[in-house]
C-alpha cells in the first residue's frame, strides 16, 4: 500500500471519527481522544495534530462553543493524546496500545475537571469543590474509559487490519506472477 493510500485511510478513519461526535452517543463515550492517539501513532508531526483538532474544532462548529477556558483544557487533553499516540509510533503493541488510551482518559479526565472546577461558578473554589467535581465526574469518567478504549481499538485494529489484508494480496499477486 503506498504512503498516499495510507494516508488517506488514516485521514477518512480521523474524519469520520470526528463526524461520529455528531451522532447521538453517551456522555464522554467518543472518539475524541482516541483519534488523537491514532493520528499520533500514525501520521507526521503537524498532519497528525492537525486533523484531529481541526476536526473537534469542526464538530464544534456544528455542537456549538462553550465557556472558553474549558473549552481550552478539553483542547490540549486532545494535544496530549496526540503526544501519547506520538510516543507509540515506534512500538505499537495492544497493551501499549491500551495503556495510551488509559492514559489519555485519566490526562482528559484530570484536565477537563479541573477547568471545570477553576473557571466556572458551579464549585467553591476550595479543596472540597475541586473534590466535589471530581467525585461528581467520577460516572462520566467511566463512558470516557470505556470509549477511549473501544475507539483506539476499533481505529488501530482497522487501519492494522486492512494495512495487513492488502500488504498480503500483493505479495500473493506478486508471487503468482
């Protein structure tokens, strides 16, 4: 499969990832950060951080914007998946694989709820607020886990999957040649 090819399977994997955000799903049950560790894993520095947050930015578009400093914390949670999936690109096993996606959850789950917690008026800006939120986020902590965890699968799982389906069928078409 040439680089072009592979490019854009990675490309139509992130974008329709992306699109996915649109479609009616569970609380923190999305792909978000899970096409940020697959770009970082997969694409060249600047394509791999562009195309996730260009498509967030997109699907925000569409979902609409929010209080600008969470807003800003749920971004760099995505940059930093980006870097976890920057740090397998040289050894892509299951469970380094899993322990990224693990990873991201807990660095989106810390971050966001922070944010959260900092720069909205929901919380006393107190230890038992900033406890409070992060025992309030604790259920939607779970839908994050669960689908970092089936996205980066689903997404490393296809794209290895059909990398090995074709890299196969032109051996064997070259061996019957």
């Amino acid at each position: 499969m040439s680089s072009k090819s592979k490019f854009l399977l990675i490309a139509v994997i992130i974008v329709l990832a992306a699109g996915s955000r649109l479609i009616d799903h569970a609380p923190n049950f999305t792909p978000i950060a899970a096409m940020a560790i697959f770009g970082g894993a997969y694409l060249k520095r600047w394509w791999g951080i562009f195309l996730p947050l260009g498509a967030m930015l997109a699907s925000d578009l569409f979902i609409g914007f929010y209080e600008p400093a969470v807003m800003a914390s749920v971004y760099l949670a995505i940059a930093l998946a980006f870097g976890i999936g920057y740090i397998l690109l040289k050894k892509k096993t299951w469970y380094s694989v899993g322990l990224g996606a693990l990873s991201a959850s807990i660095v989106f789950f810390l971050l966001t709820n922070f944010a959260v917690w900092a720069f909205s008026p929901w919380y006393p800006h107190t230890l038992a607020g900033l406890l409070n939120c992060f025992t309030l986020a604790l259920p939607f902590f779970r839908n994050t886990i669960l689908g970092d965890m089936v996205y980066t699968s689903a997404f490393f799982g296809l794209y290895e999957s059909v990398i090995y389906v074709t890299e196969r069928k032109l051996v064997k078409v070259k061996a019957e040649i």
